[in-house]
C-alpha cells in the first residue's frame, strides 16, 4: 500500500547517511566508512561528523533567528574548509565569525594517523599507561573539538571536544585504545540558575553510564583548566575526562555519545535565555578581558593545542580557531568587591558545587 | 670665585645619585648600592635603574609633546609599581596605559636572587655551559625589559632587555656570570628607511666593540623572534644575544651599556616620523591581527615569559604588561598580495639585511 510506501521511504530517510548528512565530504571515503560496522575508527569518525553537523545547524538556527527585526545586522554564516594531511587523514573546520549572536564559532573534527615517537605518544595521554622508550609506534586520532564565542557578554563562552585514541606497538603487536574528551562553560557574567542547568544537564548524561562519573570528571574539569600563574580557572567548569577505556570500548563509546548528546541542552537554553539581555561599555570591556584569560589558558596550559601546533602537518589556524576574535590585557586590572565581575571572580578562584 | 663655585655646584648635580636619579627607590638600599663600585651586581642594579629612567623620561616627552593642540585627548602617565619577594629582591614595574601616542608601554626592572634546581639554571641560558645535574646553586638576575605598543599603526612596537646573570655552584664555589640583552621592533606597516635607521644605529653601538658582534646578533635575533608555527618573523629583527662573558667582564659591560644607550637614538625618532600620519580603519584591523600574532609569541615561545610564569614569587602583572592593550584573532585571514600589508610579510617570512 502506499502508507507502507510513505513509511518505508520515511524510515530510510531517516536512516541513510549520505554525503548530504554531514558539513562536508568526510575524510575517509563514505563508502568505506559505512563498510565495516565494527570498527572503531570509522564509527568514531561517522560520529564526528554527526556532532559537527548537528551543532552547527543548531548554532545557525539561533544565528539566523528574528535576524529581520533589525536590518543593521545581518546574520553570519558558517565557513567550511576540509583539508587534508600529507602525513596521513585531514580534517574539516567549521567557523562562523562576526556574526550577529556570535562572534566567533568554531566546530572542527580531525582525523590524523600515522607513525610517531614515544614521546608524543606519551603527551597524547593526560597519566596511564607508559610506553616503552624504543617503541615503533603508530597512531590513529579521531576528535571534534569546539569553542564558542557569542558577541553579548550575557551569553557565556562554551568549549567541547570529545576524542578517540589508538596507538599500536609495532614491536610487540600490542594495541591501546581510549577515549577522552569533556564540555565546559566561561560565563562573563554569573547566572546561577544557568550554571546550575548546564551542570544538571552534563550530570545527567553521566549518571545513565555511571553514578561516580559526574563527581570525578567534574574535579578534573576544574584542575584541567586551571591558569595556574593567576590562580584561577578559566570558567565554571563541566567535564573533562581522559584514559576511558572501560569497562569496555562498546559501553566506553556510548558514554561519549551520551555526552555528545548533552552539547545542545546544557547549552543552547543558556543562549536562548541570555542572548537578548543588554549590556553596557563596561560589561563589554570585562569579557574582553576574560578573553585575554581565555588566550593565555589556550596558549599557555593547553595540551592539545601544544600537541597541534608540535604536530608537523597540522593545520594551525584549525588549532587557533579556539582564540576569540578580540582579547584586551589591562595592567593590574583587578574588579571591585562585591561587583558582578568580584562575584564571578569569587567562584573562578573557588570552584563551587553546582548540584 | 662664583664661576668656580657655579661650576662646582654644576658638575656635582650632574652626577650625583640619589633617590631622585630613578622612577622609584632602588631595590637594593641605595647607600648600598653605592658603596661598592667593584661590585657588577650593584652596578648593574644601578645601570637598569637609570636606563628605566632615561627610557620612561623620553617616551613621557613624546606622549605630552603637543598635548594641548586637540582637547579631547589627555596624555597618559606612566605608574610606577615597586614590588620585593619574598624570596629574595623585588623589581620595579613603569606602565603607561591607553595613552595619547603611546597604548600601552612597560619599562621593568627586577632584581631577583635565591636557590634553583640545575634544569631551571639551564633554561636560564639559550645555549653554553652546563651545570651538574645535582648542584647546589644559587643565583643572582638583574635586568630591565620594556615593551612599547604605540596605538598609531604607523609607529612600529619597540621591545628591549639587558640583564646579568650569576651563578654561583655552592658544591665547588665556582662561578659563572653572563651578559644578554637585544632591542628588536615590530612594525605593522614596513618604512624602509625607518627599519634601516634602526639596524644602523645598533650596528654603530656594536661596532665599537667588536666588529663581528652586529652580524652575529643580528641574525640570533631572526632566529629567536621567529613564529614557528607560522613560520614568520615576529618583527624586522635587530639584536639578540645571551651568554657573554667575554672578552671580560668590564667590556662586557661596556658592551651592553652602548647597546642600552641606542635605544632611544634607534626608536624615539621612528616614532617622530610617524605618529601624525593618518591611518585607516583597516590599518588598525591589521595592527590589531598583528598584536595578535605578538600574543602567540609570547605566551608560545618567549623564554624569558616562561621562566618568569613558571619561577614561584614572581610578579605575573610585570611579566605579561609585554602583552598589547588589545589583540584580534581572524580565521584564515591572509593580505591581498601585492598590498601594503603583504609587502611586510614578505620581509617577516624573509628576513632581510638592512645595512
């Protein structure tokens, strides 16, 4: 009949991946990725693909919203570039900038193998495992990594990136695998209750996996990003987590998908309740200043934009897409007690329980 | 007679030093300071305390010249910040900040001694001696560091430092002291014949003492300014060296007190020539892109910031006051070719000898 018809060709639009269903070509032929439904490698880089896509439709959406109430600004869009990688793999950058709710925004995935020594291999892995020092050793990594700017100092800055690693011992044929990744926020200025959502929302997604994860990737969250020569940290935190390579790479994934799940409601809410507030000079001049932060933890702490930019054939301004566009430093700049800027302050210097 | 006593009186303020000599009291008691003119610590404390003196003084001169001609702008003053540590010494911080020619401008001087490890002994110097691995040693550094970022895009960025250096092994007594220092400017748009006024006046300073010294420094300086990721230069180069302790320690000396002495001749009349030029809207977007490119040198691969964020007790305001007032990061962003803007990169991706 032809609601059986209607139905069928539903479900399989629904289904089928095709060229069509990502920001770009992937970087491993399709047809090979679809291939092989048990590898790892091609399904983490087919679920890259998908958070790409879905992350920045949504950003687009909330871009391009009530964009006709005000015809001074028109709505930017996202700037697609794939590029490939002599040394082996490539990846695709998503950037939209100076945009009308977002200043600058950028959802990148990568896909890079190839052979390198121990002691890269070593910087890939926050603690863990060691490899031997004489070690022939070939790598596959496949990541999504993302920092969003909005304009409005209301809207808070939020930072993902969710990886898969693997590293193979030639010498002895011995194979490790593990996934890492996380989702953290950099308000400008403190709303609790949004806080409090972003978090519920990441915990949440944890707790369906395991019920000590919150607590644990939580703290490393906040000792991850740390700008340890000012004391502080970068935001309110979220999750950060490395080494997950239990209790098994199937169940390790789906965590990692859950986690990818959470990206849109622990976030958007938070634009959507923020982004038509207004704002002053001073308000604006504050989160230029926390962008100065912002570079100096990239710059200064960060290990995967310190392995990108080592990394010979990576792709630098990939790697930078991460600093916003406009950043100030003031000389002992230092906000007045118990102003909007102290009180965030207060709780950048001291990490609070948010649920 | 009068004339006599005129004269008397003439000669003995001319050379005289007290309090009134330097931006601030010294670090080191100043009858201490005095009172032993064998010492190169003292003297060198004395010597930096007078170049941050000489250098603040003149660029105050430049930012109040003509401040009367237009109402809306008030010059800017520098601040002065004397700090100690509490393990041992302390420094003197002068920044002028959102100023009238001048956006933001840092003349420090520090004195700083105490006990390190042998690996932070090491990253002290670029290349040289090795101390043994399980030495006890202390240390004495005395240095003045300045970065000057004019707000005219017309009017390069000037960065200087000279510091000494001792280090005593406290196992066998033996001692080792250094010299090192250079003065090297960052133009956003590239004047031939201000870059080659700048190169030749160094090279005047270099060649009074040893006719190879500018060719050597010259080139150390394309090297250590030099952007790896990007595989630019940070600036036009001029002079870069460390560890010289030869061919002893008076013409040493001697050497770095020429070099200090050409920094205003090389810079102050580059700013002369160009701070009344107009300058565009795009101008300042480039200057803005470049400050960006200045940020990711620093925080990347500055030895000196570094060491100084890593070093406990350190005063971090001092150490990133070398950072401009504001910074742009665009993605892909690359000058029309043929343009003013790429006419510079050429000499950055190829340095050129200018002499």
């Amino acid at each position: 009949s032809s609601l059986l018809l209607s139905l069928m060709l539903w479900k399989s639009k629904e289904t089928e991946i095709n060229e069509k269903s990502f920001m770009s070509e992937t970087i491993t032929p399709l047809k090979d990725l679809l291939s092989d439904s048990e590898s790892m490698r091609k399904k983490f880089e087919l679920f890259v693909m998908k958070v790409q896509k879905d992350v920045c439709h949504e950003l687009q959406k909330v871009e391009d919203k009530d964009n006709d109430i005000d015809g001074n600004h028109e709505s930017a869009n996202f700037r697609v570039d794939r590029w490939t990688r002599e040394e082996g793999g490539g990846g695709v950058s998503c950037v939209l900038e100076d945009g009308r709710v977002f200043e600058k925004a950028g959802v990148n995935i990568s896909v890079v193998y190839g052979t390198l020594g121990a002691p890269a291999a070593q910087q890939m892995k926050s603690r863990g495992k060691a490899f031997k020092d004489n070690a022939d050793l070939k790598f596959f990594a496949c990541g999504v990594s993302s920092v969003i700017h909005p304009r409005n100092p209301n809207v808070p800055t939020l930072h993902f990136n969710y990886r898969y690693f693997e590293v193979q011992d030639v010498t002895n044929d011995e194979k490790y695998w593990w996934f890492g990744g996380g989702t953290d926020m950099t308000p400008y200025i403190l709303d609790e209750k949004d806080v409090t959502h972003f978090h519920q929302t990441l915990k949440n997604a944890c707790d369906r996996h395991n019920k000590t994860y919150y607590q644990k990737f939580k703290k490393w969250c906040d000792q991850y990003f740390f700008i340890n020569h000012r004391n502080e940290c970068r935001g309110i935190g979220g999750l950060f987590f490395d080494d997950i390579d239990h209790p098994n790479q199937k169940e390790a994934f789906d965590f990692v998908k859950s986690c990818a799940d959470a990206i849109i409601p622990c976030y958007i809410p938070v634009v959507n309740n923020n982004v038509n507030k207004g704002y002053s000079y001073s308000d604006r001049q504050w989160q230029l200043l926390r962008r100065g932060r912002y570079v100096e933890f990239n710059l200064i702490y960060d290990r995967g934009t310190k392995f990108g930019l080592v990394t010979p054939g990576s792709r630098y301004e990939s790697i930078l897409m991460s600093l916003p566009l406009v950043a100030k430093w003031q000389y002992c700049h230092s906000p007045e007690p118990g102003s909007k800027e102290d009180r965030l302050m207060q709780v950048l210097k001291k990490p609070r329980e948010w649920v």
